[in-house]
C-alpha cells in the first residue's frame, strides 16, 4: 500500500514532523519527493517511532547522497563506519561513543572543504529530561539582518577549523591521536552561502568551528563574529527538539545550526549518526 504522508510544521522558525513513514522499508519514490521536498522546505524533519537497524538507518541516509565517514573513528560503529555513535555509554572503562558531542552551536563538519548536506541522528534511548537538540534556521537569521550588515558580509569568507583543545568536553572524552589532529586544517566558506537546492541564502558561521574572517585582522575578525554570533543566537530563529525514544530527526546542515543540551549523566543518552555528504559551499 503507499504512503500517505502528512507533514505538520512544529515552530514557525523551522521543523516539521513527518507522519506516516516507515522509514525502516524502501521508500517509493513520491516518498521520497515529499521527504525530499519537505527537508528543502523545513530544514529539520522529525519522524517518531521508527524501528531501525543500522543497515536500514544507513539505507535510508543513502537515499539522500553518499555519506561521509567521521574523521574521529574510534567513535564509528563496528561494521558501520557510515555510523557515528554519540553515547554516553561505557563499556570497559571506555566510552563506546562520542559523550560530549555538540554542545555549542555548530553545523556538522564545517571545518572540511565540502562540508555535509545534512545529518540523520536517531535517538535509540534518550534522557527522561534533558539532551533536547535547538536548531536554528540560517535562512531566517541572514534575512534579518540589516542592510548594512548584509552589505558588510557580502563576499566575505570565513575561517573553519576543528580546534580540538577548545572544544574538549568537560569529561576530557576526545582523544585524538597525533595522526588525527595532523589532519586538522583551517578551510575557509563563504559567511553567507547560497543554499545549492533552494537557491536562498543562509549565514553559514558558527560559534562551534568559525575561527575569523579572511582578509580581516584577527580582533576586527572576532568582533564581526561575535556580532554575527549574538545576532544567530535568538529564539525566533530556532525549535527545539525534546526527543523521544526512536525519533529520528534529519536536519539541512546547509541552512540550520544545533547545539546539543545538557542532561543528567546518571540517564544513557545512545544515539546514533549518519551524514550525507554535501556540496562546496558558495
Ligand atoms: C550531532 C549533534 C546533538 C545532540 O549529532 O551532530 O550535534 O543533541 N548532536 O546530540
Ligand atoms: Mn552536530
């Protein structure tokens, strides 16, 4: 029988639940379209109750493009290097996942050259309260700035790098080996980068991984991020996502920023990540 699919918005900024799919079976392709479609409309989409292994989260990731592998791969999950494990869950003394990821402001993976076109986390046990995910829509933040700002931005480019130090969790849970954090590199994006489907413009900055702004002296550099990044930081631009458990959630990383929240360590918060892989950002 086909699917029929009702897509209900869940804040005016951005966010739509998606009711009525089993992401768990090969999708049809007017499925697929309406899926596709409603990410491009809504930046983040929220499917509740899917009952997915990691081959069918990874199939359904596929549908989407070709996924990225993260570069910190202690955190990948066995057989399923398209997995990325965030978890607060030991086994061994060690922490089989990622515990402290993302909990600032960011879009994923905005410190390599083509950064991701989106990500799909899916919450296999979750907090009772706490761990919510705020996104924040980056069409909505761009268009809201003034003129002048607008203007001050256009053509700028600005500096990404993933600072390992800066960003250590308070549990000291990243290692990198010295390979890994050889690999680090400074990229740099343009701070306003036109969406590659939508033709819209987003801000495309982000307190987790933007450094400076190229061709700006590094306090002059600081000053127009923190502006920008007090500018990004406001309610109307955001939903926040209380998960419940087997939600998966699918947000454009082109045109949305998300900041994990705390929660009580004594909960298991296991969720696991795929990332489909994205286009050079102009
Ligand atoms: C991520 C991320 C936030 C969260 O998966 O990329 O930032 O709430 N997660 O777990
Ligand atoms: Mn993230």
């Amino acid at each position: 029988m086909e699917m029929t699919l009702d897509v209900r918005p869940l804040s005016p900024a951005l966010g739509a639940e998606v009711v009525g799919a089993d992401l768990s079976r090969p999708l049809s392709d007017d499925a697929f379209a309406c899926i596709k479609r409603a990410h491009l409309d809504h930046c983040v989409l929220v499917f509740r109750d899917q009952h997915l292994t990691p081959a069918q989260h990874i199939a359904f990731s596929r549908r989407f493009g070709d996924l990225h592998i993260h570069m910190l791969e202690q955190y990948l999950m066995e057989d399923h290097p398209e997995i990325l494990v965030l978890s607060n869950v030991r086994q061994g003394g060690r922490a089989i996942g990622f515990e402290d990821a993302g909990r600032y402001w960011h879009s994923d993976v905005t410190y390599e050259e083509v950064p991701p076109l989106g990500s799909l986390l899916y919450g296999v046990e979750v907090p009772p309260e706490g761990g919510d995910t705020l996104f924040a829509n980056m069409y909505a933040a761009y268009e809201a700035l003034d003129a002048a700002t607008k203007r001050r931005v256009a053509g700028l480019r600005a500096r990404h790098r993933y600072n390992i130090d800066r960003r250590r969790p308070r549990r000291g849970t990243i290692h990198v080996t010295d390979e890994q954090a050889a690999k680090i590199r400074e990229v740099s994006h343009p701070v306003v980068r036109t969406h590659p489907e939508s033709g819209r413009k987003a801000l495309y900055v982000n307190p987790g991984f933007t450094v400076g702004i190229e061709g700006l002296a590094e306090t002059d550099g600081a000053a127009l991020l923190a502006e920008l990044f007090d500018h990004i930081d406001d309610a109307r631009f955001q939903y926040r996502h209380i998960w419940r458990q087997r939600d998966l959630v699918f947000w454009d990383n082109r045109c949305v920023m998300h900041h994990a929240t705390d929660y009580d360590p004594v909960h298991t918060r296991h969720m696991l990540r795929t990332t489909v892989k994205g286009d050079r950002p102009v």
